[in-house]
C-alpha cells in the first residue's frame, strides 16, 4: 500500500446506503403515495410534509439514491472507455449528487 489517502470509502459506503434506501424506501414510498393517499387510507399528503421527521425521510429518500445513481454511472462510464478522464467524471457525477442533495434540502427546509 502507498499510504495514500482516497475518498473511495465514503463514496463506496454512500452508494451502498443509497442501493438499500432505492431498494427499501421507494417501492414503500410508492405504496404511500401512489395507493393509500388516493385511497384516503392516509390523510392529504400536503399535511404530512409539514413535520420534520417526514422531511427527514424525504431528505434521504432523495438524496442518498443520488450518490448511488453517481457512483454506478462513473464506473458505467469508465467501463465504456472513459478511464482517461476519470477523475473528471467522479467530479461530474459526484458533483451533481451534492448539488441535487443541496438542492433537495433547500426545498425541504422551505416547505
């Protein structure tokens, strides 16, 4: 080993947290959304957005998949022969996940 210091582990760990919140959350957000709201099963959706901890699930339901979606889509790039520009890709993507998680906890924060 070179002793040289990599953000690999984090970017790994956040797609990982973003695979189980795609794979868990969605398909249960889907059921709340998209069958018991209409069904009146839940009360208006426009009421539950309004307490922090809903935020809170909405924030990691957005954000955390992003990660996910940048990391496969950086090494789906690479593996189509983008490797020279590597480093310039894990910027692209990871730089449109923190941008899409900033921008996801700026509408949260005002609704």
């Amino acid at each position: 080993m070179n002793g040289r210091k990599t953000l690999e582990p984090l970017w790994w760990g956040l797609f990982s947290a973003g695979g189980v919140v795609a794979a868990f959350l969605v398909p249960i957000h889907i059921v709340i959304t998209g069958i018991a709201v209409p069904l009146g099963w839940l009360p208006d959706a426009q009421e539950i957005y309004r307490h922090w901890p809903v935020r809170l699930y909405l924030f990691i339901l957005i954000a955390l998949p992003l990660y996910h979606w940048a990391h496969r889509f950086q090494f789906a790039l690479s593996d189509m022969g983008m490797r020279g520009i590597h480093k310039p890709l894990a910027v692209l993507c990871y730089g449109a996940a923190l941008l899409g998680t900033v921008i996801a906890g700026w509408i949260l924060l005002r609704l």
